[in-house]
C-alpha cells in the first residue's frame, strides 16, 4: 500500500516552492494577529488557539497538495547528450534559484 | 520543500513558533496587572479548646475553632491570562514563643467560569488550628486575611493579598464542653 502513496507525484518547482511557502507564512502570521486581537478583546486565549489552527488547517490545505499554480515554471533540463565511449557526458545545468 | 512531508514540516514548525509568539504575547499584556481586590471578613464564633496534640514535641496544645464569613468579587482578577485562583485564609498572630506564626484555615479552587462572586457564610475552617505550643489563650490580636495563588496560562504564579482583613481575639478560658 505504501507503493501506491509513494507513486503519487507531489513535487513542486522551485517558484512553486517559494510561493507555497510565502502562501503559508502569510495566512497563519494574518491568522495569528486577528486571532490574538480577538481573543484580546473577548478576554479567552482559546479563541486566539482555534483561530490559529483553522489558519493551519487553511494553509495546509492551500499548500500541501501540489496544485498546478505550483507547476508554472518548469525547470529547462538541458537536451541529452549521445553517449559514444571516450566522450565526456555533459552535467545538464539546472536553474537553481535561491529561495528563502 | 520538494515534498509533502518537507511543507508539512515547515508548514507545522512555522505554526509551533507563532503559537509561542502568541502566548508570550498573552503572558505580556497581563503581566503588570495588580490583581488585589477588596475583601470582606467577619467572625461569627470563636472557641479555644487545650487538646492532646500528637504532632508537636508537647503534651498538649491549643486549637482554636473559628467560624467566618467571606465576601468578595472576584470578577476583576479573571483575565484571559488566568486558569484558576487558588484562595486561603490565613491567620496570622504572635505569641511569646514565636514572634510570628501564620497558620492556613481554609482554602478553596475557583476555575475559570465558576461563580465569581464569593458570598460564603458560617464556613467552619478546613483545617486544625493548632498552636505551637499554648500562645492562643487571651491572645488579643489574631489577623484573618484571604490571599490568592493566580494560576495563568502563560508566565509566573503571583502570590497576591487581598485588601481587607480581620481582627478577632481568643477568649481567655479554655471550652470544656464537647460542642462544635
């Protein structure tokens, strides 16, 4: 059974990445200040909790499945090379970007 | 983050410090707040017996019998930084062997969403009050005061007193009869 999770694609490209990952700092951090200011104003720290977690819940939904807005930019993988004995393969160049 | 396991990580340890973000936000907007409020103690009965006393290194000790009534609101302490109030009375008196004593008579748990207001009358004490040794005798000046432990959710455990005590004085015999 474990074969059959494994085989479901969940990769994302590295814009992908970035976005996810600035999608979720930004819901649970929005989260985070509305819940801490309601749960100030009604006098219960458990409201700011539950607020948080349903932006957990949220985000996890937002990000964790690999949407195809995540699979925008594909990464340009260089065409293969003939292999012929005595010839040296070429390392295919990735576009690696810095992300956070 | 090429995987869900690596969001669900990144996405499940972001969340972990905003949280603690967020308590120690909690903890500092309560953290100055002068949680004493005024308090209401009377004496309705008070009685002095010279008993066996097999905790001390005497033969026989005094032990005092007090019946009090408490009023208060405690409305005003309960934040949204505070579980519980842990409330005790405390009697607090001198005699010629120690220059201070204080004993604890009763005490009691108020969790959040209990009743607040405190309205209790005729509550015999909780627990013995026993003397070291033979000084509550015509002992004039014995102080009551409620005080309170504040159990928050986040930050430190304030001992707080409440405004408002009472004086009562022992009687200068000894209660023979068996009555309480």
């Amino acid at each position: 059974m474990l074969s059959a999770f494994k085989s479901i694609p969940t990769h994302m490209d590295y814009k992908g990445q970035k976005l996810a990952e600035q999608i979720f700092q930004g819901i649970i951090l929005v989260s985070a200040v509305i819940g801490f200011i309601y749960g100030l104003f009604i006098q219960q720290f458990g409201w700011t909790v539950y607020i948080m977690l349903a932006g957990f819940t949220v985000s996890c939904f937002l990000t964790l499945p690999p949407w195809p807005m995540y699979r925008k930019n594909a990464l340009k993988w260089q065409p293969a090379v003939p292999e012929a004995s005595g010839e040296n393969r070429d390392k295919p160049q990735e576009k690696k970007k810095k992300h956070k | 983050m090429n995987t869900v396991l690596s969001r669900a990580n990144s996405l499940f340890a972001f969340s972990l410090s905003v949280m603690a973000a967020l308590t120690f936000g909690c903890f500092i907007t309560t953290a100055f707040k002068d949680r004493s409020i005024p308090v209401d103690i009377h004496v309705s009965k008070v009685m002095i017996k010279n008993v066996d006393d097999f905790t001390g290194p005497r033969e026989r000790s005094d032990l005092g019998f007090v019946t009090f009534d408490i009023s208060a609101n405690l409305q005003p302490i309960f934040d949204w930084n505070v579980k519980e109030l842990f409330l005790y009375l405390t009697a607090e008196y001198s005699t010629k062997s120690n220059a201070l004593n204080q004993v604890v008579l009763w005490d009691k748990i108020v969790l959040r969403g209990d009743n607040t207001k405190l309205n209790l009358k005729d509550v015999k004490s909780k627990y013995y009050f026993f003397d070291d040794g033979n000084g509550l005798r015509a002992n004039k000046n014995i102080t009551l005061t409620l005080s309170w432990n504040v159990v928050p959710n986040a930050g430190i455990l304030p001992l707080v007193m409440g405004s408002g005590h009472k004086s009562m004085a022992f009687p200068e015999t000894y209660e023979t009869s068996k009555s309480y």
